[in-house]
C-alpha cells in the first residue's frame, strides 16, 4: 500500500547570519501542516546550533543536516 507523499517546501538562508535563517525559517513553518517537511540551505555554521534546538522548541523532528562545501543542507518536518 501506498504512504502518503508529504508536501516539501524549500528555503535558501544563504548568506545570512545569526538569528535571521531560524526567524525565517520558523516563518515557513508557521505556514505548514503535520507531517509536511522544509528543506534547508544555510551558510552560517551557527545553523548547526540553532537549527536542531528550534526543533526541540518548535515541535518540529530534524531528518538530518550535512555539511556540503560552503553550505549546510538540512531537512526539518512539523510534528
């Protein structure tokens, strides 16, 4: 049987430092439902502090974070 496909949206905070990528990420998020995921690029290394303690606080799970020549990928879901 077939799962439920979960929309994914995308946002690049690229280039932009501490605290703005988490203030516009938790406004993306604000915009979507249970279930549905958020991509993320990041370059400021501060997002790999930030971004899994917004999880925690947010009821939100991080899927995972890597680290790619300049920039950090990471993918978040809305509990």
């Amino acid at each position: 049987m077939f799962g439920i496909m979960n929309k994914v949206k995308n946002i690049d905070v690229s280039g932009y430092n501490c605290p703005i990528p988490i203030l516009k990420i938790k406004k993306v998020i604000k915009t979507l439902e249970k279930g549905e995921r958020l991509k993320i690029i990041a370059t400021d290394p501060m997002i790999k502090i930030d971004l899994p303690t917004f999880c925690h606080e947010s009821n939100c799970k991080l899927i995972y974070m890597k680290h790619s020549h300049e920039s950090i990928h990471s993918e978040i879901q809305v509990l």
